[in-house]
C-alpha cells in the first residue's frame, strides 16, 4: 500500500495504517526535510538507511523510516 503525504499527510497516514493492523511500515522523506524526519522519530519511527529517489523532477537523497508492529500499535 503506499500513501503521498500530499494526499493523506505522512501522520495521518501512520495513524490509519497502525488502526488497520499493519506488521510493519516503511517511509521515504527527503533527507533535507529534517521537520519531517523529526516528527516522525517522535512517533517512533527509525532511520533504517538512505537511498537515492527518482523524484518527479530530480533525484533526491532519501532516508527510510520504518516502523515495526509493536511500535505502530502503540501509535493508535
């Protein structure tokens, strides 16, 4: 399943994918958005490694951030 935070918001998204009973999760942000990245790792999230994105326009540094079960369920 993939959501773009234009669409649902990356928290909105977390919280409806931990609702639903999701084992695991996975997210792409733009490294340079350290916001992000930093609202993220107050809901749990952990930097698991970066990569470089196709992006729409240009390539970008990305890192992952990845949730497991255990943290999703205490995110609901």
């Amino acid at each position: 399943m993939m959501f773009r935070a234009a669409e649902h918001g990356g928290a909105a998204a977390i919280a409806a994918l931990a609702a639903a009973g999701m084992p695991r999760l996975g997210l792409a942000v733009v490294a340079q958005d350290v916001g992000a990245r930093a609202t993220f790792a107050r809901m749990g999230g952990v930097e698991a490694g970066g990569l470089i994105g196709a992006g729409l326009l240009w390539k970008s540094d990305t890192i992952l951030m990845v949730w497991d079960g255990a943290v999703l369920g205490k995110a609901r």
